[in-house]
C-alpha cells in the first residue's frame, strides 16, 4: 500500500483538527482561570490574577491535592506489588484457571466504575459493617490500579523472553539473583511507566471514591466536584486544573522517553 | 542450576529457599499468586457476590436498615418499571453512540500516528493524545459545560454560520463522554495499528491492491481486537457514568444516577443493587461476545 501524497495530507489535516478539538476546552479552562467572569461567559469580559493568587491560598485545595497525593501513592505502591507478581504468574507459569485470573485482573476496569463503587460500599457498610474512611477509599483504588500495571508489566514479559533468565540461572544465580540483576532491570521502565498510569488513575478517581469515602475524606476529585458550582470557587477550580496539566507533561515526557529509549529503530514505509 | 555452581554461591536460607523454589514450580506459583488473588477474590469478587445477594434482600422502610430478607420485589420493580426500562434503553443507547463515535474518531488519527508520521512527530503525538488525560475528569466535563453554554466559545463560533449550540442534553452528554473517553480508545488502536507489519502493507499494494483494500482485507482484520479493546473502555466507562450527565445532559437521567440516588438519599441499597445488576450483565454478555476475538489481551 502507497498512500498518495494528498490522502497524507489529508490525514495530517484530519488529525489537526481532532488535536484542536482535544485542546479546546483545556484551552477554555486555561483563559478561564484568568477570566473576570465568574460565570461561563465567552468571550471574558476582563483578565484578573485574583483566582490564580486565592488558588494558592485555599486551605481545602491544598489539603485535598494532599489527601489525593498520600491515596495515590499507597495505591500505586500496592498495587506495583500486586500487579508484577500476578503477570509473572500470567506469562510465565501455565496452570489450571489462567484464563479467569487473567479475566478477574481486567473486571475492575471493564465493569463501569459505579458498579467497583456500590459493591464496595455494600460489602464494607451493609456486610463487614466497617466505617468508610480513607483506608477504605485506598483498597479500592488498588483493585483498579493493579490493572494498569499488569498490562504494562505482562507487555514486558512477553517481549524480554526467558533467554537470560534462563541462562542466569545455567550460570548459576538463584531465583532472587536472577530476578535482582536480570529480570527486575528490565522490568523497571515497564513498572514505571505502569506505576504512573496508575496514580494519575488513582489521583483523578471520582465515581469509586465517592461511594467509598469517608465523611471527612476529601481527595482532590471530590472537593472539585463541592466546589464547581460554586460561583466563588469555579475560578480556582480552573486554576488548578491548569496546574495539574502543566505539572502532568513532567511524567509524561519521562514515560515516553522512557519508552522511546527501548523501541528499536525500525524503518518506516 | 547444577550442583557445584550452587555449592559455590553463598550458604544460608535465602539460598536453600532459592533452590527449593527453583524444584517445586507449584510452590513457586502459589506463593506468586496468593497476594494478588487474595485481594482480587476476596475484596472484589467477594463484593460483587454480596452485590448480587444485596439485591435480594429488603430494606426496613422504617428505619432504613438493610434486612436480609429473602423478595424478587427489586428484581421484578427494576425488570418491569417502565422507568427503569427507559433509562436502561437511553444509557445502552448513548454507551453504544459514544463508542461508535470515539472509533470513527481514533481510526484517522491512530493510522496518521502509527503509519504516516515521523518517529519524532510520533513521540509528540502520543504526549499530544496522553496529556489530557491528566486534566481532571471533572474539570473537563465542566469545561465542556462552560464551551456548550449559550453565551459560550461554541455559540461564539458556530453564531456567525447560522448555527446554535446544543446547550445541555443529550446531544451535549454524548460530546463531552465521547471526548472524555476519547484517548482510552486511541492508544489500543494506535497500538494496534503499531503491530502491523509494515511489509504487509507494502506486499498487499505490490500485488496490486488498492489503498482501500488494503486497509479492508489486511489493516481491518488484524485492527480488530485492538478496536474492541477500545470500544470495551468507552462502552463501560459512559455505562456506569452519572456525573458527566449531570454537568451537561441538563434533566436527563442515566442507570447511574438511579443506583446513586438510591444509594445516598433514598437509602436503598437493595433497589442500588438490583439497579447494578443491569450494567453487570449487560457487560458480561459484551466481555463473553467479544473474548474470542482475542480483544482482552490487547486492552
């Protein structure tokens, strides 16, 4: 297959456009957080710095980025754990059930959110009868979380093959040699790359968190959700928004280059 | 490992542990798996089994006390309230627009980022596509709110063709969840699209077929799982959804928002599960259908 020149650019063209789209709103956001209109009305009135300077005041923003951050990084660690042992197991043992366990690992993440939410809830209100609060907000975060890991760590496996693994051992290191110094080092941009996914999974998280917060437990998510439709704290709302994306190209970049560094070149038709 | 080689490394229990594990493969995969399955199983599917009972049992109107006493009452008033008859019909219909349209979107801009872009543009693509993933779900429902709103960036710049705003409603509910969910079903796709050879592509134009064949006999064949995968992320995520309706969808109810209200201010967790149920098996049937594609592996 040759694509003609202009079906090239045709498809650039086309890919502009659903990129602009993507962008839009973001960008409504960004010249929102800086607009003099509480409401949403475009285009802004005026420009002020007033919402950029009482974001960085707002005691509940910053606690909740806070309560957001500590759920996201237990979640993320636990389920790092988690999901290396389970696609370990997946790719390289054959055994009796491997088709469900593999399905029981992606369920959290094909069933909607709201049904990982009220089954939740019910099973630690109405069954085990356990107050929630924010441990309960962090086990259920790590069910979905693990998912993500395991996608890019079986992806991994597959790919690295057991050649050295095996020929490590033929020279004589043990199974937690072989794993420290052959298998673990190749693992380690898949498991960060997987552990980013899952806390910016575990960090953005509204629908499970709501049904399984505490009173008093207010992540990032939840207090944008109180305060949206606020007229006087809309505008930090944005402002933050903006905040998180900045600071989000920052991991990005690293996943990619990351993941940049381990493809090989190969050549394009 | 042979004998002498492990003579040769360090004595101790960590070594015998190693060498007994290295013998007993079952051991090896039991002690690799009880971690994760004794969270997946008995937290999760633990959760859903009780789910699946809750729905059986009532709830004291009285003191909003959940009994466990056997009915089919809340299976019976979902199966056969024209409420939720209606809403399941609308959720199912809008799941079933979003995926369509987020695919239709994805296939140009995946195949523009896997086959025709440089190895650099590529990069930057994929940061492009990734990014907004970053931004709150929240605040991007709210920003589509703010775009869709009659004297919004929409109305600004469809008003001088003639055209108006969709304002808040369906129409409106399906634009912002197709772009919520839009990256979700680009990557599976880009990825996809990825592992197509490239030489297949240059031997099936060397024969003589055309572009458009190509990509129907060859591309489309071997995209397919990928495409799937995708449409499992939008077709679930817009099932269970309830607040991005809410932001933009003005007076409009999805599945969600009736077991989240009878959750929180109804207090009916019986009638929330039974509610659940719909969506569970609605995907169970959609996971069964597509799992011999092979789609589950690429997702």
């Amino acid at each position: 297959m040759k694509l003609s020149k202009s079906s090239r650019v045709v498809l650039g063209v086309v890919t502009g456009v659903i990129l602009a789209v993507i962008y839009l709103p973001l960008l409504v956001v960004l010249i929102n957080s800086f607009s003099t209109s509480r409401s949403l009305t475009w285009p802004p009135p005026g420009l002020t710095l007033e919402w950029w300077g009482r974001a960085f005041q707002s005691e509940g923003a910053l606690d909740a980025i806070l309560t957001s951050v500590q759920v996201a990084v237990v979640a993320t660690l636990v389920s790092l754990v988690l999901g290396t042992l389970i696609s370990i197991a997946l790719q390289r043992y054959k055994f009796f059930g491997r088709d469900a366990v593999s399905l029981l690992v992606i369920l959290p993440i094909a069933l909607p959110g709201i049904i990982t939410g009220i089954a939740l809830n019910n099973a630690f209100r109405t069954i085990l009868g356990i107050q929630l609060s924010v441990y309960t907000v962090i086990i259920a975060h790590v069910t979905f979380c693990i998912v993500t890991v395991f996608n890019n760590v079986i992806a991994r496996l597959r790919r690295m093959g057991t050649n050295l693994e095996e020929a490590s051992a033929d020279l004589g290191a043990g199974i937690w040699t072989t794993f420290r110094l052959v298998t673990f080092p190749q693992l380690r941009s898949a498991l960060l790359a997987g552990g980013l996914l899952a806390f910016a999974l575990s960090f953005d998280e509204i629908i499970v968190t709501t049904f399984t917060a505490g009173n008093g437990v207010t992540t990032l998510p939840i207090w944008i959700l109180q305060n949206l439709f606020r007229p006087s704290q809309a505008p930090i709302v944005n402002v933050i928004a903006v905040v998180l994306v900045v600071i989000s190209i920052v991991p990005i970049y690293l996943a990619q280059r990351l993941a940049g560094a381990e493809t090989v070149p190969r050549a394009r038709g | 490992m042979s004998t002498e080689s492990a003579e040769k490394m360090t004595n101790g229990s960590s070594h015998r542990a190693s060498v007994f594990l290295h013998n007993h493969v079952r051991v090896r995969l039991a002690l690799l798996l009880s971690a994760p399955l004794f969270w997946l199983v008995l937290v999760y599917i633990a959760a859903l089994v009780a789910l699946l009972v809750t729905a059986f049992w009532t709830v004291d109107s009285f003191t909003g006390i959940v009994r466990t006493d056997w009915t089919l009452d809340n299976v019976i008033t979902v199966l056969t309230g024209s409420l939720y008859q209606a809403v399941t019909l609308r959720t199912v219909g809008i799941a079933l627009l979003v995926t369509v349209v987020d695919i239709v979107i994805a296939l140009p801009i995946a195949f523009f980022m896997a086959k025709v872009a440089s190895a650099r543009l590529q990069r930057v693509l994929v940061i492009a596509v990734l990014m907004p993933l970053w931004a709150s779900y929240l605040v991007k429902a709210y920003a589509w709110r703010s775009v869709l709103s009659h004297d919004g960036i929409f109305q600004w710049i469809v008003q001088p063709f003639g055209g108006n705003t969709p304002g808040y409603g369906l129409p409106g509910a399906i634009i912002a969840l197709s772009y919520l969910w839009l990256p979700y079903v680009i990557l599976p796709i880009y990825a996809g699209l990825e592992r197509v050879p490239n030489s297949l592509l240059e031997a099936s134009g060397d024969l003589g077929a055309s572009t458009w064949r190509t990509l129907r006999l060859i591309v489309l064949p071997l995209l397919w799982p990928a495409i799937i995968a995708g449409s499992i992320f939008s077709f679930s995520l817009t099932l269970g959804d309830y607040i991005t309706i809410n932001i933009v969808g003005g007076a409009n109810q999805m599945l969600g928002n009736l077991v989240f209200t009878n959750v929180g201010a109804a207090n009916n967790l019986p009638l929330a599960s039974a509610i659940a149920l719909i969506p569970i098996l609605i995907i169970f049937v959609y996971l069964t259908v597509v799992r011999r594609t092979g789609a589950l592996n690429s997702l």
